[in-house]
C-alpha cells in the first residue's frame, strides 16, 4: 500500500507527497477551470499516469526480452467533455519506439502497453485510442 499525502493550499492549489519517497509535486486547476494552471491539474495527472504507466510497462517488457527500448516516448493528448458532467473524454495516446524492433517484439511491447495498471482502470467511458510507431524496418 502507497500512501499520498495531499493539503489543500487555497486558490485551487494543492501540494502533494509521496510519503515512501518524500517526492512533492503541486497541483492547480486549470485557466478553463476558474484556475491559474501554473502546474499540472488532476486530470493532467491522469493523462500522465496513462502515458507513463504505459511505458514502464513497455519497459519491463523490454527488459525481459531483451529489446531495446531506450529514447521511447509517449505523448498524451487530454481532452476534457463537459456533458453530462466535467470529466475526462479522451486520452490520445502516440507511442513511439525509435529502436529496430521485429514484428514479435512490437507485438509484446504493444501488448505490455495495453495492460498497464493505469489503462486497465480508466472507466470505459474515457476514449483511448493508442497509436504504435516503430521505427521501419531495414
């Protein structure tokens, strides 16, 4: 179990530790949303947790068999809906893999994305649609 620790800091701010590391990050609403956007909002942080959980997950599977995953990268695009209620719709993802890899090896990695924690426990009603690129092979 990981505990966070979150205070609330006035004017839609708040600050957040990550009580085994100590590691402190802050959060503000965003300008569509009566906030400054000074720092990631929540649903940034959701976004990002998709993209990076998504690329761990790719890594560990890197590492097990054996292919190279170094300069991948992840971007995630967030797109909020505002019927019925204020919530995230969309999350697009593009997954980029710069290494030669074979068609096996995409085929794990894009498995291993595809069952991150992170993505397996969004609610089905958030988009995600992801998109591999690797690099052509020679």
């Amino acid at each position: 179990m990981v505990q966070m620790q979150i205070a609330y800091e006035g004017n839609l701010r708040t600050t957040i530790v990550h009580e085994p590391s100590g590691a402190r990050l802050i959060t503000d609403a965003p300008k569509d949303n009566q906030g400054e956007g000074q720092s990631f909002s929540p649903t940034d942080l959701v976004a990002s947790a998709l993209g990076s959980c998504m690329l761990t997950i790719m890594g560990i599977a890197a590492r097990n068999f054996k292919i190279d995953l170094a300069g991948a990268t992840v971007r995630v695009q967030k797109e909020m809906v505002t019927s019925p209620i204020r919530r995230i719709g969309k999350l697009t993802v593009d997954i980029t893999v710069p290494g030669k890899t074979t068609v096996e090896q995409q085929h794990k990695l894009r498995d291993a994305a595809m069952h991150c924690p992170v993505h397996k426990s969004l609610h089905p009603d958030v988009q995600t649609p992801v998109t591999f690129h690797f690099a052509p092979e020679e």
